[in-house]
C-alpha cells in the first residue's frame, strides 16, 4: 500500500525485453533505498513494482505483460522521469490516501492552463471508470493522490500547486499525454457491498444500474 505522496522523481534508466515482458531499471534520485529489501514495493508512475535486484542507486524490476497492456508503461523510454513511492509504514503519514499501485485505467490529458500559480489540467478516463470519479474525492495520477476539483462525464479538473508541480512530474504533463489512473478503493468496495447477494453470481459488468439501485431501495421514486 501507498499513500499517493511522491517521495522522489527518479527516471527509466534501462528497459530490457524479456521473453514478452520486460525488465526495468530504476534510478531513484533522492529517495532513501537503505531501508529498502530485495522483495520490497515500490510505486513508479503509480504502478506497484517489487524490487528484484538493489545495485545501489536504483532497483531493477519486473513489469510483466498485463502491467504493459493496462497501464502506460509502455511509454516509457531510457531517460524518461517517473514519480517514486516506497510502500508506507506503520508509522507513515497518510498524507495522501490509501493508493494499492493497481492501475485502474489509463487516462489522457486533454488540456492544460494557468490558473494564479497552479495549473489546471483536464483528464479523460475511460468510460468505464467515470462512476468512481466525484467532486472533491481522490484520484491517483501516475501514483500521485490528488483532488478532484470538477467532474463532467468521463472528464475531470484537477489544480496542481506549485509544490506538486515541483515535487513529481505533473510539470511536465502535456494535451495528449497518457496518464496511469487508479481510483479510490472504498468506491470500489462500496460498488461490490452494493450488489449483496448478487457479488456471488457470474459477472455481467458491475450489476449497479440506476434500475438495480431503485429496486433495492437506493433511490427514491
């Protein structure tokens, strides 16, 4: 687990194809490896990675083909910055929220713009993924726990203060650019307490329609 604070900006030192997946090296910038044990987590971009070799100043991982096909790892290259977690602790402030490093979805940023000393980017989700997103909720962006400032179908707003901007990659966040998006784990418990009984049926989509949602007592005619 991960609070969504960004400890470090480190940047893709090395992708090396794998029998289908790939191999990756991490350099990790200022963020403290002395506690950190071959086996430990660590989030790059939001993604969850588990440190298989520790040469010093940076960690080697696996990414392997599912992580490829549902996040924008793929983007990556040799230099590209990422932003760097380590998994919290105990006595961890959770500054942020509770983040896994399981990537939902990947969204795409469709417009950028000045707002005083912040900037104001709007981001497209999948469709699939609009439910869990509301205003002034929490949303992870390539592993960084943010606030949703506004929704509007599949869209949302987020404002970037300059601390933000200067402690993770957001500065660098372009119209076009994919983006990893996970959301928050209590709207996806919530959806699965809602279904009840129906959680343990063969699944046909999430099951929470507006119509399932009257005839459980949810809305009000």
């Amino acid at each position: 687990m991960f609070t969504g604070i960004i400890e470090s900006i480190g940047s893709i030192r090395n992708l090396t194809p794998k029998g289908g997946d790939v191999r990756v090296y991490v350099e990790t910038g200022k963020l403290d490896l002395a506690d950190v044990k071959l086996g430990d987590s660590i989030a790059v971009n939001g993604v969850c990675l588990t440190a298989v070799e520790l040469p010093g100043d940076g960690f080697w991982a696996d990414v392997s083909r599912e992580t490829l096909e549902c996040t924008a790892f793929d983007d990556l290259k040799s230099g590209s910055p990422v932003n760097l977690e380590k998994a919290l602790t105990p006595t961890t402030r959770l500054g942020g929220h509770l983040v896994s490093g399981h990537v939902d979805g990947v969204g795409e940023i469709i417009s950028r713009s000045d707002n005083a000393r912040a900037i104001q980017f709007r981001v497209r989700a999948p469709k699939e993924l609009a439910k869990y997103i509301a205003h002034k909720g929490s949303i992870t962006v390539d592993g960084t726990s943010l606030t949703v400032n506004l929704v509007d179908g599949a869209e949302f707003e987020l404002t970037i203060v300059p601390h933000t901007l200067s402690e993770t990659i957001m500065a660098d966040y372009r119209t076009g650019r994919r983006v990893n998006l996970e959301v928050d784990l209590l709207a996806r418990y919530l959806e699965r307490l809602l279904l009840g009984d129906k959680a343990a049926e063969p699944s046909k989509g999430s099951g929470i329609t507006e119509s399932f949602l009257a005839a459980n007592g949810y809305l009000k005619s």
